[in-house]
C-alpha cells in the first residue's frame, strides 16, 4: 500500500470487485486446500492422474449431479480431510465439512477416530462437484439433507440483495462456506466485517446460523457469494455526524506499517497517523514509537467519509492538555487523591 498526496491513502485490506478474477482468486485457494485433503489417485502409469471409472459411471455420476439426486454409498476409507466412498467403479470424496457428525476439529486425533468409525457404513449423499477430465467426484452429506432437486430451485430463486439463512460449514483462510439448505455460498473474508478481520475462525464458528445477504448468483456455475456485514450498520456512514475535527478519541493500534500506524477507534472504523504525525524530530520507524495493540489518545485532523478516511494525529496531543484533563478530573472530584 503507497501513500497519495496529503493525508491520503490506499484503501487497506478493501474488498476487490466481485468478478472472475475475484473468483478465480478463491477457488484457486479452495483447490490447493482440497488438493491437500484429497486423496490422490495414481494411473496405471504412476505419474498420470488418469481418470478411473468407466465412461458409463461418469455418465451416471453427471445424471446425479445434473438431477442433484440423493444416493446412498458406502464408506472404504478415510484420511485428514474427509471420506472416501465407493460409486460403483468410481471413487467419491466427502470433505470433513461436508459430514453431518464429524466436526472439522484442530484436534487431529478425534478427528480421525470420528472419520475412521464411519469406514463401513451406507451415507445419504449429493453430488456437487464432478469433473469427469480430471477425475474429481465430490460428495456432500449435509447437501443431501436439503433433499432431491432443492440446488436448482434454490439458485433459480436466489436473489441479489436478499436475506437469507445459512449454516457455517467450512472456515478457510479466505473466507466462510455456508450451507444455504441445498446450496454452498461463500463470505469472502473482506464481506465478514466492516473492521480488520485478520482471521475468519475470529468472527464466526463452524455450524454456527447466520442471516447474510445475498451479493450475487452465478446459477450456471452454481456461484453465489455472500456478505454478513452488508446486515450490520456501516460505521462510516455516520462518521461525520458523530466524530469532528480536533477531537480527542482514544483507540487502539490494529497494524504499524512504515508509512505510519492504524487504529481502532470503534468496530469497523480505522484512521491513519501518518509517520509525519507520530512524533517530532526523525523517527527511523513507526515501530520505535507504536506498537499492535496498544491503547493511545489522539486527535482527529482529517475525516472524509467517502473516501473512507480518517487522519489522526498523536503529536498533537500534547502532554499539557493530558495534564490539564487530569487537573480537571480532579477538580470534578475533590475527594480524589493529588498526583505527585
């Protein structure tokens, strides 16, 4: 992030329009994670992934998929990630967020044991991912429960704008998955909170209920994605009506960066004291004056709601005015004791 002219700046961590590029920037994450989940399939030839199953399987598989119908397949095996099944000379895997009674615990060891006890057993499942090409069959467990042909009713009617319920499924590094009753959405980390969100675990919780709000529908690619802040109050809209120029405001450090440090004033909204503000005389870093986390009293000098910015200066809090608001204390309440 560079700094403009003045007291200006890039928009940090600000949320990127939501077109293919957004897109393909998340499922490219999503694909190196199942990748890591997924068990590997070797071809006859060892180092090809070829694709196993006969042509008349995959057709099957795709009629599943097409008519989002549930099956019922038996579970051979598992590994950290999730389950794999048996469809017909197919194999099918169910990630740990896609299982009804296994929870996607850090705890490895209950994880597997959980997974392990499910070797074995019959699962009501919905295809919602095949790839005949490259041999990708993914089943869901939680999708199945919405019943048959509820995916395709369901993206047919979702609107953008609209408010819906979702239960939490998965929490990745980039944002939350939500079951829709049917369908997956995704709230990508930058649509969690108006504030700094520098983990999505930190603002919500697998199988946790949330109201979110539809941003958009991708129905020929079963896309859709979501937002839970666009239901909260945006602090910015207000922020001129309820802050001024020259007013002391205390906050708390959220990032120091070399141009200058971040802070809190209240959930959702940040200013900026630029390292020219900090202090006087030359400071080889911001960091030899802040630091993440700690609580500090400054002065509003600039607000530009629009733009989303707020100028903040600590410098301009002289240690006079401290001592004459603690003068002031005092003299509000006589009873209390003189400092030395």
């Amino acid at each position: 992030m560079e700094m403009e002219e003045g007291l200006g700046w890039e928009g940090d961590g600000a949320p990127e329009p939501m077109d293919e590029s957004w897109w393909a920037a998340v499922l490219q994450d999503e694909g190196r994670q199942r990748a890591i989940e997924r068990p590997k399939v070797s071809g006859p030839e060892g180092d090809k992934n070829e694709v196993h199953g006969s042509p008349e399987d995959w057709a099957w598989a795709k009629e599943l998929y097409d008519e989002d119908d549930t099956i019922d397949l038996a579970v051979i095996g598992y590994n950290r990630g999730g389950l794999l099944v048996e469809a017909k000379s197919l194999r099918g895997f169910i990630p740990v967020s896609h299982l009804v009674a296994v929870e996607p615990l850090n705890d490895d060891e209950m994880r597997n044991e959980q997974l392990s006890s499910l070797v074995g057993q019959e699962l009501c499942l919905k295809v919602i991912e095949y790839d005949h090409e490259r041999g990708r069959l993914v089943f869901s467990e939680r999708a199945a429960l919405a019943g048959p042909g509820t995916r395709a009713e369901l993206l047919a009617n979702l609107q953008p704008g609209e408010k819906i319920k979702g239960t939490v499924t998965n929490i990745t590094r980039f944002g939350v998955f939500v079951d829709l009753g049917g369908v997956e959405g995704l709230i990508h980390v930058s649509e969690l909170s108006w504030g700094r969100v520098r983990h999505p675990a930190d603002v919500v919780s697998c199988n946790q209920e949330l109201d979110v709000q539809v941003l958009s529908v991708d129905r020929d690619q079963g896309r859709v994605a979501l937002s839970l802040k666009e239901l909260l109050p945006d602090p910015w809209a207000t922020v001129e009506d309820r802050f001024k120029i020259d007013q002391i405001v205390e906050g708390v450090v959220t990032n120091v960066v070399k141009f200058g440090a971040f802070v809190g004033i209240e959930d959702g909204l940040e200013g900026l004291i630029h390292v020219s503000e900090l202090g006087d005389g030359n400071l080889l870093h911001p960091r030899n004056v802040l630091c993440e986390g700690e609580q500090v009293r400054v002065r509003i000098i600039h607000i530009d709601a629009e733009e989303r910015r707020l100028g903040l200066s600590l410098r301009q809090v002289p240690q006079a005015e401290e001592e004459g608001t603690e003068a002031e204390a005092t003299s509000e309440h006589p009873e209390a004791p003189i400092p030395f």
